[in-house]
C-alpha cells in the first residue's frame, strides 16, 4: 500500500463518504489500517508507541468513520471526491462570462495590433509601395471587429458553457441511487 491514495479501494465500502462513515467496521477494514500503520512504522513515520495506541484505535473502532483519521497523516492526499460542488450564483456565471468575453476581446486586440503594426514597420523598411499590410490589418481587424459586435452574444454563449458545465459537475457529484429520489 504504500501509505498512498488507492488504500481506500482496500476497504469493504469507502469510509470517507458520510453515507459509509456509519456503516460498522469489519474486521477486513480494521487489517487495512493495521497494515498502513505497520508500514509507516517500518518507514520510521510513527515510533512505536504511536503505533501501539493507533493499533488499539483500529482495534476498537465500531465505524468505519472512525478509521481515516488514524491514517490521515499517513497516505497521499487525494482530493475529496465526496465534497459537493458548490453551486455558483447566477451573477457569479455572468461575472465570469463577461470576464471571458474581456479576455477574447483583449486576445483579439493584440491579434490585430501585433501582426499589423510588425507588418506596417516591415513596410516601412522595405521602403513602401504598395501598401500590402492591409490584407493583414483587415483579416485581422474582421476578428476584432466581429468579437466586438457580438459581445452580448459571446458573453451569452459564455455563461451557458459555464452553466452546463456546473450542470455537469453537480450530475458526476451526485451518488448513485439519487436518481430514484428525484422521481
């Protein structure tokens, strides 16, 4: 085991969910914790004392709430996949979205000054002529020029992507079963 992550897939149900926290230990989880504990002890990450009472703790324990404490400190830490995603507020979607929209339009600003003004110098050293910057300045002013018409549109677009990705976020987040309650 390591002392890493995947320990919680050793266990008969996954005691971080509060669902499972209640369910009683059996003697198969309580080993799974004796073995993290035995070897981090044998790493030299607990002295034996610690062991000692850690051990009596897992011995003793009735749930299976009361096992992840003893190993916490002791295994890789994994983001919480049982924490529920926190619904975002309406104006918070459309504070991001405008802040998308003010980042495309930032992008699509330099995108039209920085080819247009390198080809213009480039002009300018050749000794002019025909003036060809111009292609350049307008396939890259009709990017700009578009991003800025349609703002309201983007910015639209913007907060229903972020919508349905919360949407999906909260569909993943929700465990299995709850599907039955709904109806």
């Amino acid at each position: 085991m390591n002392g890493s992550g995947d320990i919680w897939s050793s266990f008969t149900h996954d005691p971080r969910p509060p669902a499972n926290a209640v369910l009683r230990a059996s003697d198969a989880d309580r080993d799974v914790v004796r073995q993290v504990l035995v070897e981090a002890y044998a790493d030299g990450r607990l002295d034996g004392d610690e062991l000692e009472s850690r051990t009596e703790a897992a011995a003793a324990a009735r749930t299976l709430g009361e096992l992840p404490p003893l190993v916490s400190d002791l295994v890789a830490r994994v983001p919480d996949a049982y924490a529920a995603p926190a619904l975002v507020p309406a104006d918070e979607l459309q504070r991001r979205a405008v802040a998308s929209y003010e980042s495309d339009r930032r992008e699509a600003l330099l995108g039209f000054l920085g080819p247009s003004i390198l080809c213009v110098v480039i002009w300018l050293l050749i000794g002019g002529g025909f003036f060809w910057p111009g292609f350049v300045i307008a396939g890259t002013g009709i990017h700009l020029m578009r991003t800025l018409v349609r703002r309201q549109d983007i910015i639209e677009a913007n907060r229903r992507r972020l919508e349905k990705k919360q949407a999906r976020e909260l569909e993943q987040e929700r465990p299995e079963g709850d599907e039955d309650e709904d109806r």
